[in-house]
C-alpha cells in the first residue's frame, strides 16, 4: 500500500510539476523567426516600429502582455482577426513564425536596452524596383524621381522610405463633392463623413451639412487611395524592390 502511495504521488507531482505551464518561456526557432521578420517587414513594421517598440501610429509589441503571453499564436492569431486595419487573413504558418521573430526581440531586448541593428529592408533589386515603378505599379503617373521624389533617397531612411512608401502621409484635406436631390453642387474640404450625413467647408469657409440619402451623391476625391489599393497588389518582392529603387533617389 504505502508503495502504491508513493507511486500515485509520484505520478501527481510529474504531471502537475513537469508539464509546459502558462509561463515556460517559447523556445525560438532562428529559421521561423527569419521568416517572421520578413512577415513583420511586410505587415507590422510600418506601425510598430523597426524593433517593435512601437511608433505614433502602434504600440509597442515588446512590453505587450498579449505578445508575452502568446505561444507560438495562440494570442496573437485571434488578436489579429479582430483588430482594424491589421493584416487578418494571415497563414497560422505566418503566425507562428511572427511570434518567433517577436520573441526573439524581446529577448534581444532584454539582453541589450539599446539594440542598434534595425531589420535591412535593402534586400530589393534596383533595377526590378525602377521597373515596376514605371511599368506594373504606375507610380509614375503620380510621382516623378526629377519631381516630387528628387533626393528622397537622401532625405529619408530606408525604414522611413518603406513606411511612407505603403503608408503616405495625408498632406492637406480630403476634398468631397455633395450633389444634393435637384440641387447644385456643392464642393469643400470634408469635414465628418457616415453612414447618415456627410459635413464639409466650401471655398468661403462656410460649414454646410447633408442628410445623406438615396438622391444625394457624394464624391470624395482621395489621392491616396491607389496607395490603400496596391497593398493587396504588392508582393513582398515588389514592395523592397520598389523601396531599394527610392533609395537610390539621392
């Protein structure tokens, strides 16, 4: 009997002691954290940061309790279908190898406060980059390398390059045009825009405000919406082949 004691408690004690609890830290694979940083490259660097400490556009994902928890995607995979403007049709693959790569950070983190080794989003061909600017990706339609991108290469850092390439920044106002049911129309900077009404400030400066319905037509005219449609166009080639070309603006 007292054996028979000895063997249950044994047995109870390997179980309760000897098993992966909420807190063993995730092993990291080197080779899925590579695949992740360029997962992280292509998706998440823009908003959170070079070493995903976060920007004014994201938090920062290494002090996220979210990121500290997760293994191997069981946090972040869901986190991602619910978040807006995140990348929510992402591989489990893809999700599993982007924990890697943030937990990598985390401890390249923890082991020096002041890493200085940015991911290298030179890895495009400049060639193929000049390519697709004048050909697949029409950016020369808008955007002129003697023009509005003269020295951009000099001006801006490959990371920054990178981000405002996917995400440009909005320099002045949308402009919308409100066609009201047999009226004029009527054209200004928007100002509040929803599912009921839709607000601008015409060219004198007045606020004029519309019931939106059936027979009012509303026109915004958004210059960056080209951009906002590429990135589902873009193959992670296209987009470091593109940034490697803007580099070479100097």
């Amino acid at each position: 009997m007292r054996r028979l004691i000895l063997l249950v408690l044994g047995s109870f004690c390997q179980h309760a002691f000897g098993q992966a609890g909420p807190y063993v830290r995730q092993q990291v694979d080197p080779a899925a954290a590579d695949r992740g940083k360029r997962v992280y490259t292509q998706f998440c660097i823009n908003c959170h940061g070079a070493l995903a400490k976060g920007t004014e556009q994201g938090p920062d994902l290494i002090r996220s309790p979210l990121v500290l928890r997760d293994r191997l995607g069981n946090e972040i995979g869901p986190a991602l279908k619910k978040l807006a403007n995140h990348k929510t049709d992402l591989t489990n693959a893809q999700v599993a190898d982007l924990t890697h790569f943030l937990k990598d950070q985390i401890e390249a983190t923890a082991k020096n406060r002041n890493p200085e080794h940015p991911p290298n989003v030179l890895t495009g061909n400049l060639e193929a980059g000049r390519a697709y600017f004048n050909g697949a990706g029409k950016c020369n339609t808008c955007h002129s390398p003697s023009g509005d991108l003269a020295g951009v290469g000099r001006k801006y850092s490959p990371i920054d390059l990178q981000q405002r390439f996917l995400f440009p920044r909005r320099s002045k106002p949308l402009q919308v045009t409100v066609t009201p049911s047999g009226g004029q129309l009527v054209t200004g900077s928007l100002e509040r825009i929803d599912d009921f009404s839709v607000a601008l400030r015409d060219a004198t400066g007045e606020y004029r405000a519309f019931t939106r319905g059936p027979n009012v037509k509303v026109d915004i005219d958004d210059p960056l919406t080209v951009h906002n449609q590429m990135l589902d166009a873009y193959t992670d080639q296209d987009m470091h082949n593109v940034v490697r070309y803007l580099e070479s603006l100097k």
